[in-house]
C-alpha cells in the first residue's frame, strides 16, 4: 500500500512575501503575555499605579471602566509605583483602573506615501484625506521615535550647500546640505513666514515640517498661505496644537525628525523645521516636572538639555541622503541671553536672528545679519562669495556703529569715508536684503546679484 504524501511543511518566516515581512517581525518582538497594574493616584497629566513591570519610555494601556483605552507612556518611578502619562488625556480614568504594559517603545509607519500629508503626532491623518495604506509601491515602515543618534564616523563633512530661495541666508549666511541652524526671535517677528518662504522654495527634495504646540488657528493658515499648494506637494506635515498633552506635543518634533531620517536614508536631501524648539524643550519641562525631577535655570530640568542634544543631533549629512534643519526658538521678550536660547545656539551650526526693529521699519524678512551667523559658510563657499559677502557685513556694521550719530543729524559728510560709503550703499544694501514672501530666488541668481551690488558699492 502506498503511504499518503507527506504534508509539506510551512515556509519559515524569512521566506515569506515583503508585504507579511514586517508583520513577523512584530510578532517575534511581541510577548505573548503583559504585566498589568492598577491605578492608586492621578495628579494633573500623571497616572501612579502599583505595576505593571515596565521600563522608562515603554508605552502602556489604560483600561477605564467604560471600556475606553488611554494610551500612555511610562516616565519614571515613585518607589515601587509607576508614573505613566496619557497621550491624549486623563479624563475617565480613576482609582483602580488597569494598567497593562504594552512592551515596546513609541514608533511611528513611515513612508512615501507620506508625502503630501498632514498628520498629528501619532501619524494619523488629519487633512480629511484616507489614511496612507502601505502597498507595493508604498511600503511602510515602523521606526521608533527615539531613533539612534548616528555615530559621528557616519557622518560627511558638509561641502555643499543648499539654497533656501532667501537672499538674505543664501548671500550673507550661506547653508550648507547637513547643516543644523536656529532661527531666534520674539513672538510676532515673522518666523512662520519665514519658514514658509523656506519650504516653498529650498532646493532640498522633500520638506517635513513639524508644527509643536502650535495655535489650532494658525495651522491652516501656514498651510495655506506660507507654505501654499506647491510647497505642501513634496513636503510632510506633522501638527501638535498647543492644547495637546506635552507628551504628543513633543512626539511631534520627534516624529518629523523620524519621517526626516526615513527619507534620508533613502538618499533623498531633506529639509527638516521645527517650530518650535521651545515648546518642545517646556513640553519636556512639563514631563520632567511631573515625573519628580528637580528645576534648574528657569524652571528647565536637566532631562530638558540632554533631550535637546539627541533631537538636534539627529540631523546633518550622511553616507546616505542629508537632513539639513531649521529650528525655531522663541527668544522671550527678546532676550538673547535666555538659558534655553544659550544652550541651543551652542549646539547648532549657526543661527539667524530675527529683529523686532527691522520688522517695525517694514524690513522683511527682518534679518539682523551682523547678530547672525553661519559658522559652515566657509567650507560650502568660494573665496569671491566670502570676500563680497564680507564687504557688506563690513558696510552694515559701519552704518550700525555710528547710526544715532546719523539719525540725530550730528555726523557730517566727509568725516569718515568709509561711513559716506555706507550710507551710499544703505538704500542697495537694504534693496537687496528684503524680499517679499512671494518671491522665489534661485540660488546661482542670487550670487550674481550680490557680485553686482559688491562691485557696485
């Protein structure tokens, strides 16, 4: 008798399709059970429970006695208890309500279908449209929000750079492809629209664009009208409204800056801003604060710089694709010796400095170029930009030395030739440096304009 076939064995996991590739991945990393807690006490934005057993940084599920699930994320420890922080809110959660650990950390799908998007925190869509479905042209992939920061071997000298489509930064405060810069002003100085002019014109191949604790009011508004139809076409949007816990508030700046590395790494040059970088260092104030932390300058705690350091170092020019960044820092009463506005610009490669008096002397973009810097400008530049770039600054800063002498009406022609120079080229000078938002400026036009104005001051 001749014996039955034998049943062929299923394939192993790593022969499966792409598609399914991801999905055995998430099943070998899973658990197969989950430490669960209960709730004791909840304090403003903070859930203490007894367990479950967990780690800093893992997320968690709150089950309150409706059903509802609250996502939340572990922040430290009182004790033996845990301190854990909803996503969205604490409303209906209360005395003795589960507690499971969910054993993976925050992450996010990305992909190209992101492009044209605008999404919250979490990755969901928010622009009324369907939510990216991964396909075979669209794959999604899922990267933790706390990516690893690249090991300094892995990085390129930055040597090329990129074009913001601004005369006033691509002329004076050139950029280069990987460069990480700090855009410093007060409220109301004009840096959404400066931003905006950035991603419709910069040369870079894909923008992501985070908006952190952002006015619900304005986010349509920048879409519309600062960053328009052409610039949100190749460009990645993620919002967090300022009435958000300061837990989403700050995985929006940590999920464009993921979205950014995902193209990156796909050699795309990227272009990376985040507005801002102050309400994500008091979101992380909020979340240290909460979690039992001690303040130190201005009420900061110390998590707060570390976690500056890792978002900021995240981005810059690699062996594969470049982020080149762009990060807003709101200069309270337009103070630049603020402790947080300190330690961000010693961690940046260069910063731009917005002035209230130019914005009130209808100078826009209201640039203060002599209180701003590029410190890559002389690795990305020819020595003729350098040397034409440098005659200007030299003018302005004359024209700023003896400005009351000037408005005052106490200076004399004549007294000082390299002054009457200055004032002769003032209204060129100030021609050249302003721009309406609507212009586009290519990068090449802008050298040969500024070699013009330089031979002709």
């Amino acid at each position: 008798m001749t014996p039955p076939p034998a049943t062929p064995a299923l394939p192993p996991p790593q022969s499966a399709p792409s598609l399914l590739s991801r999905y055995f991945a998430r099943l070998e990393r899973g658990q197969p059970w989950r430490w669960r807690g209960r709730v004791v006490e909840s304090v403003g934005q903070t859930i203490e429970s007894e367990g479950p057993l967990s780690t800093v940084g893992e997320c968690c599920e709150i089950v309150d006695q409706s059903g509802r699930a609250h996502l939340a994320e572990v922040i430290g420890f009182r004790g033996a208890n845990v301190l854990s922080m909803p996503v969205e809110t604490t409303d209906g959660i209360r005395y003795g309500d589960r507690v499971s650990a969910l054993g993976a950390r925050a992450s996010l799908d990305v992909g190209p279908a992101l492009i044209g998007r605008v999404l919250n925190a979490l990755g969901e869509p928010i622009d009324s449209e369907p939510a990216p479905r991964p396909g075979r042209t669209h794959a999604a992939h899922s990267l933790p929000l706390e990516g690893a920061v690249r090991s300094p071997l892995d990085r390129v000298p930055i040597r090329v750079p990129l074009g913001t489509g601004i005369r006033a930064l691509d002329a004076l405060l050139t950029v280069g492809r990987g460069q990480r810069v700090g855009i410093f002003g007060g409220s109301g100085v004009g840096k959404s629209t400066l931003i905006g002019m950035m991603t419709r014109n910069t040369e870079a191949d894909i923008t992501v664009v985070g908006l952190v604790g952002e006015r619900g009011r304005e986010v349509g508004e920048f879409l519309s009208d600062s960053l328009g139809a052409e610039g949100r076409a190749r460009s990645v949007v993620l919002v967090s409204t300022s009435d958000e816990s300061p837990l989403k508030r700050m995985r929006a700046a940590l999920a464009a800056t993921t979205v950014a590395e995902f193209f990156a790494a796909q050699g795309r040059q990227v272009l990376l801003v985040l507005d801002s970088l102050t309400r994500f260092a008091m979101a992380a104030r909020e979340i240290g604060l909460a979690a039992g932390e001690p303040p130190t300058a201005k009420g900061y705690t110390p998590s707060v710089f570390t976690r500056l350091a890792r978002l900021i170092e995240r981005a810059g020019e690699f062996r594969t694709g470049s982020i080149t960044a762009f990060y807003t820092v709101l200069m309270e009463g337009d103070d630049q010796q603020d402790p947080l506005v300190d330690a961000v610009r010693s961690l940046l490669d260069g910063h731009v400095v917005l002035a209230r008096s130019l914005a009130a002397e209808g100078w826009y973009p209201p640039i203060e170029v002599l209180d701003s810097i590029s410190r890559l400008m002389p690795l990305v530049t020819e020595p003729a930009h350098r040397e034409q770039a440098a005659l200007l600054r030299k003018l302005m800063a004359v024209y700023a030395r003896s400005e009351d002498l000037v408005r005052i009406g106490a200076y004399k022609p004549g007294a000082d030739p390299d002054l009457d120079r200055a004032l002769r080229a003032r209204p060129a000078l100030r021609a050249f440096l302003t721009q309406d938002a609507s212009d586009r400026v290519a990068f090449p036009d802008c050298l040969a304009r500024l070699a013009a104005l330089a031979a002709e001051v």
